[in-house]
C-alpha cells in the first residue's frame, strides 16, 4: 500500500521538474493537513508558492487519496527563522552570515564561505582588532542547527 505521503510526492515529483524549487519538508498530520515548504535557488516567491499549490491541489483531488477531498494544503517556504536542513539550503546561502550552533551547544556566527558534503567553512571576524579573521571548519555531523542572519 503507498503511502499518502509518497502519493503527494509523486504527485509533486512532476510539478517541481525543470525547475530550481526543491522540497525541504512535507507532513501530514492526522487531520489530512498537507504541509509542504519548499525552496527555490532563485528564491521561492509568493507566486511559486500559489502555482505550486493550485496545481497541487488539483492533482491530489483528481487522484481521490483522500475521501471526499477531505484534506488542505498549505505551500510555503519554511521562513527566514527556521533552521538549514539540507546541504543544497547550505550551497544556496553561500555568502551570507550564519549561525551555528554545535553539538556542544556552542554558537559560532561568521559568514558562510564554503560547503562540501561534509563540512561548512565559516570566516569569523574578529573580536578585537588585534585579532585576524578566522576560517572555522565545522563538520555537518557536529551542527545542531543553523540559522541565517536577518540583515537590513
């Protein structure tokens, strides 16, 4: 028996193809509340996020999956306060102050400047000036989370 989590990303599968949107979670909770937050490398606008859930919408409905059309769908993107979960989130803010928090639950803020499959490299700045910028090499395996820094 599938799954109605995998029929919503087969479904999905199509919609997203040729395109930079990318699937970074997808629930669904026991009241059939599909929540689906996407990324783009273009940057995931309002205009994907109606798109991608109209036609969504219609693809769940057309399949039946859910008696009745007894379910809803909420398309976003997951927020400029969640956490990076995956390595392509990392790839797309290169360039761009992050902060890292450990295993250890030590936090490390500096600018994202490399990410390979199992490290990130940040270039921390000083905090006095008699000190050097430093590249701090942080192993994905040893990240309890990270964030993106709001600037304006």
């Amino acid at each position: 028996m599938v799954l109605p989590i995998e029929h919503i990303t087969n479904l999905l599968a199509p919609l997203l193809e040729g395109t930079d949107i990318f699937v970074v979670s997808l629930k669904i909770k026991p009241t059939n509340n599909i929540k689906l937050y996407l990324e783009a490398d273009s940057g995931f606008t309002v205009e994907k996020s109606i798109s991608i859930n109209r036609r969504l919408a219609r693809a769940i409905e057309a399949t039946g999956i859910f008696p009745e059309g007894d379910f809803s769908l909420e398309v976003s993107s997951p927020g400029l306060d969640a956490p990076l979960v995956l390595h392509r989130q990392y790839v797309k803010n290169i360039g761009k102050t992050v902060s890292v928090t450990d295993n250890n639950d030590v936090v490390v803020t500096g600018v994202l400047t490399e990410v390979n499959p199992e490290a990130i490299t940040l270039s921390v700045k000083p905090v006095s000036k008699k000190e050097v910028v430093v590249n701090k090499e942080i192993s994905f395996n040893n990240i309890k989370k990270t964030i993106v820094e709001i600037s304006f």
